[in-house]
C-alpha cells in the first residue's frame, strides 16, 4: 500500500506514523505548509489525506477498516496501533531500498 501513494501522500501516512499514530489535521496541515523538502499547499492537503483513503479502498482486502480513521469533531486523523509498528517497518525498509518505492523500474544489474 505505501509504494501506491504518491510522494506528497506517503510522506503525511510517514509523518502521522512518527507521531505515534494520531494527529489532528491541523497539525498535519501546519507541518507540511512550509517543509523545506515536501511542501504540500494547505489547500491540498484535504487531497492528500483523501487519496491516502482511496488507495486504502483500491489495495486493501474487502472488508478491511479504514487506515485513516477521523473523529469527525475533534479532527484527528488516527491509524490503529498495529498498523502503525507495520508502516515503521516499511518506512523503514524504503529508506534501506529507497528504489522500492518509486514509481519506474531499477536498472537491470549488468
């Protein structure tokens, strides 16, 4: 599922991750307004936490629950605990392999 993100998408799935799980969306929102490497506009980052659900919904098994869960009135984005040791592993292999997860083949090895 992470490598069918795209780049602006993975890094908030990473950033929430880092945080234990659990971030509002303003403070998702603030965090990337001016990131030095992965700036996303705060009027895209509705879109962002959107396309992270609809690859959820395309990958995913049927009947898996939402990666992204929201409280709708507080406005946390929340990732359920064991799913959240499973993204640090992936996170952690792609910056092992950074090469899996983009989005053309590698070079053959010669």
């Amino acid at each position: 599922m992470v490598a069918s993100l795209m780049p602006g998408a993975r890094a908030v799935l990473r950033r929430i991750t880092d945080l234990g799980g659990t971030a509002s969306f303003d403070e998702v929102q603030q965090y990337f307004a001016n990131h030095p490497t992965s700036p996303i506009a705060t009027a895209k980052m509705g879109g962002t936490l959107t396309s992270i659900k609809a690859v959820h919904r395309r990958v995913a098994p049927t009947g898996a629950s939402p990666l992204l869960q929201r409280d709708e009135r507080a406005r946390p984005y929340q990732i359920d605990r064991a799913l959240v040791e499973g993204l640090r592993r992936a996170f952690a292999i792609a910056d092992a392999c950074p090469d899996l997860l983009r989005g053309e083949p590698t070079a053959p090895v010669t």
